[in-house]
C-alpha cells in the first residue's frame, strides 16, 4: 500500500468513525421522550394569564396549555399536570420530577438554571416567550420545538 493509499484510508476510518458517533444525537440523558411516547409526560403548571390558566378543579386551560396538549398527541401521550409556583416547579424540574415547565415563561427565566429553556416560540409585549425542559433531554427539546415551529413557523 503507498502513502497516498495509506492516507485515504486513515481519512476514510476517521471520518467513518465520527459519523458513527454522531448518529445517535440528539440524545435524552434519561430518555425521556422514549418513555413518554405512548405513555405520559409530566409538565409542571404555575398560572399567568393568557399563557396557563388553572380553574381550581384540576382543569387547566391557556395558549400553552393547547400547546402541549397538541405535542404530546404527536407522541401519543397523556399529559399529567402538576400545578405549583414557578419556584417549586424550578425545583422538581432540577431534580428529574418534571419533564417540561410551562406557565408564561420568558427566555430572561430566573429558573434557567434548573432547566433547559426552548427557542423562543412567541415574542410578546417584547418579551420572548420559551418552555422549559429538564436538563439534557434534547431529544425531548428538539421533538418540542420541531412542533412549536410547526405551530408558530417563525417566532412572532
């Protein structure tokens, strides 16, 4: 074998080597999308008006209420709420009890250390309007926000 042969090999390995790691991305650390599909997904709920609104009777209603209702179709899932303040929701999210956090979110979130925060999906009254996802389920954010786009296209 000369070098030439040698070197296109070696470029052939290396390269093969690279794609074969990269096909299983995005990856959720802890699955979440595989196990939620056909199942259920957790999302915490705080109230603010228009984006999530609760009626007291463990109905809950809003722009993002739809929203999620209308992805977690697109998984085949049920959706279990857990209504509490954005701070004890922040929490549960940190600590792998939640799936997604929604309740009128902006991307300047306090809680963006808790949590992996979407593409902005709406701007309103110059506010960025974004979901929260647990940490390192990308493929759970990308699966969200392949639909929010659908819903929205552009952000408006």
């Amino acid at each position: 074998m000369n070098k030439s042969s040698f070197r296109r090999a070696f470029y052939i390995i290396i390269c093969s080597i690279s794609l074969y790691s990269c096909a299983s991305f995005p990856v959720d650390s802890e699955g979440t999308l595989d196990r939620a599909r056909g199942d259920e997904l957790v999302v915490g709920i705080s109230e603010n008006k228009p984006w999530t609104q609760t009626s007291g009777t463990g109905r809950y209603s809003g722009i993002e209420v739809d929203l999620i209702e209308g992805f977690a179709d697109t998984i085949d899932a049920d959706v279990q709420w857990l209504h509490a303040p954005e701070s004890v929701l922040a929490e549960k999210i940190k600590n792998g009890q939640l799936d997604l956090m929604i309740g009128g979110l902006s991307s300047s979130s306090p809680w963006s250390s808790h949590m992996a925060l979407s593409r902005p999906y709406h701007q309103f009254d110059g506010e960025e309007k974004v979901m929260g996802v647990r940490l390192g389920e990308n493929d759970l954010m990308m699966a969200l926000e392949r639909y929010l786009a659908h819903e929205f296209g552009e952000i408006r």
